[in-house]
C-alpha cells in the first residue's frame, strides 16, 4: 500500500471513526510498553481481537496502519542496504560501509 493510499484512508474517517482508530492504536501501544520483552508480538496480533467489530472504514485504515508497520525490518534483522549521495557533495554512501565498523543513526525528514 503506498503511503497517499494510507492517507486517505485516514483521512477519509468521520472524527468518530478517527477516535476509535487512534483508541485502538493507543492500545495496542500500551499493550507492547505492558510486555516490552514481548516484542515478538506484531501489532496485527495485538489488533486481532478488536478488528470483528469495526466499521469498513475503521478496519480499513487500521488495515493501512498495521501494513506500514509490518514493511520494515523486525526487530534485530540487519536495514536493508541502500546506496544515498552525500549533502553538498557528489560523493554516494552505502549502508552496508559501516556495518560491523561502527554504529550508524539515521534521520529522515525534510529540511526545506
């Protein structure tokens, strides 16, 4: 699902489904800091049980939630590698340069 698709999705909700989406995000979020060592339990497990009852809409935007979720890494699986160029400079760094090396933190944003 791309990420204009989530949007609408989201956006598309009257404020009452909005609320009910974001009380079942809330709870899941509370579920995980509940049972941090559990971190083998995805989002769309802890979701399960709520799902059943909801609205098309409602389901359909946690649906887009619970997809973006799951399109990373899970926990201590190695980032996909990815080649990026450097800010001011023609030079490219690869991900994978630094793996073993050092530790790498990335930020992703805009700033313009």
């Amino acid at each position: 699902m791309l990420k204009a698709q989530r949007d609408s999705a989201i956006s598309g909700l009257s404020d009452h489904h909005r609320q009910q989406l974001r009380q079942i995000v809330d709870g899941i979020k509370e579920a995980r800091l509940a049972h941090p060592s559990d971190g083998q339990i995805s989002a769309r497990e802890l979701a399960l049980g709520q799902q059943a009852n909801l609205p098309a809409e409602v389901r359909a935007a946690l649906e887009a939630i619970l997809v973006r979720d799951e399109t990373g890494p899970n926990v201590g699986e190695p980032a996909p590698d990815f080649c990026l160029k450097r800010l001011g400079s023609d030079e490219r760094v690869r991900l994978s340069d630094f793996r073993g090396r050092r530790p790498v933190a990335l930020a992703f944003g805009s700033y313009t």
